[in-house]
C-alpha cells in the first residue's frame, strides 16, 4: 500500500491570476490549487464588477489564502504574473494606491496566521490556468456589457444570459464555472452542442 503525504503536511501551490477589461472595467480573477505533487484540488474564479486589474490580482491572492486557513492548508505556496502584488508581498516595492492599501493589509493578516507561506513571480505562459479561469468567469457573465456586482459576489449584466460551458456525467450536467445562483433557484438552460 502506497500512501502519500498529506497536502496539510506538505502544503499546497495556489496559482493566481486578475483580469480587468477596461482597467478599470468588468473584471475577475480565477485561481487554481494543487497539491506539492500537482494535483489539482479546487479552482476558483469570480466576478467581481468593475475594478482594475490590480485589484483583481489582489482578491484572487486573498481567495487563495482564505481557502487555504478554511482547509486548514497552513504552508501555501502562491504563483502570479503579477509583478506588482508579488514585489508588494515581499515588501520590496511600496502600497502606494488607496485601493490596494487594505487588500495588501488584509492579505498580510491571513499570511500571518500560516505556518509557512512564500509568493513567486512567474512569466504569464507559466500562469495560463489562472488566466483561463479569470477570462472565463468574464466570459461566463457577458463582461461585454456594464457590470455591477450582486449580493452573491458575482457579475450580473442587465438582459445577457450567463454562459458556461458544461460536461454531462452520469446523468448530472455539471457546469465548468460556478455560475451567480442561488441554492434552489430555477433556471431556463438552454443546451448547444460542443462541436
């Protein structure tokens, strides 16, 4: 019997990524988490309305991190093509923008309740995942139009449909984003085939 090491024990890789048409404009930030040895536990992306691109960057690193401390993954290893967030984590570059400031701050709050935590900055080819996510969620919102943020933290735009592209499995189809609904909700899908 083979067993593997726990990624609680070893920690776990966030890649990270924001994206802002516009900037500012609509945007949102995808982030994936592996394990040390590559695989893949969760991704996360969301819209979050109209804001810079920095921003974005910046909620995508606190989502890595609160879903870290929520899993009790205490070393947290986080990847971005963000030169910016990564200098400002490390403390070599300076928070200068009003905006940043209490992401930055917030972001330093959870890092310090890890047990080991290290930020790396990456050429955006070593980041696509990330960047999928991000425009995806855009995509999925119909960031062509102007966004607004909802109650539950994703974009809505006025008279476009939400889109998604989805697998069906064993007789459940299964979305690819986590889509802006509510538990319950009752939705009209209307279905293409991916050819």
């Amino acid at each position: 019997m083979t067993t593997h090491p726990s990624p609680r024990k070893t920690g776990i890789i966030a890649r990270i990524d924001g994206a802002a048409r516009g900037n500012p404009g609509p945007a949102a930030y995808g982030v994936l988490l592996e394990t040390a040895g590559g695989e893949r536990l969760a991704t996360l992306a969301k819209c979050l309305g109209p804001t810079t691109n920095n921003v974005a960057e910046y909620q995508a690193l606190l989502a890595a991190l609160e879903y870290a401390l929520q899993h009790q993954h205490l070393r947290l290893k986080v990847f971005s093509d963000s030169e910016l967030l990564v200098r400002q984590m490390e403390g070599v570059y300076k928070v200068k923008s009003p905006d940043l400031k209490p992401l930055h701050a917030r972001a330093r709050a959870l890092v310090a309740q890890l047990e080991s935590f290290s930020v790396h900055h990456v050429p955006r080819a070593q980041n696509r995942e990330a960047d999928r996510l991000a425009n995806a969620a855009l995509d999925a919102a119909g960031a062509g139009a102007q966004a607004k943020p909802s109650p539950l933290g994703s974009c809505l735009f006025p008279a476009e449909p939400l889109r998604s592209l989805a697998t069906y499995q064993q007789g459940v189809l299964k979305p690819h984003l986590e889509l802006p609904l509510r538990d319950g909700e009752t939705v009209k899908i209307e279905i293409h085939r991916r050819k």
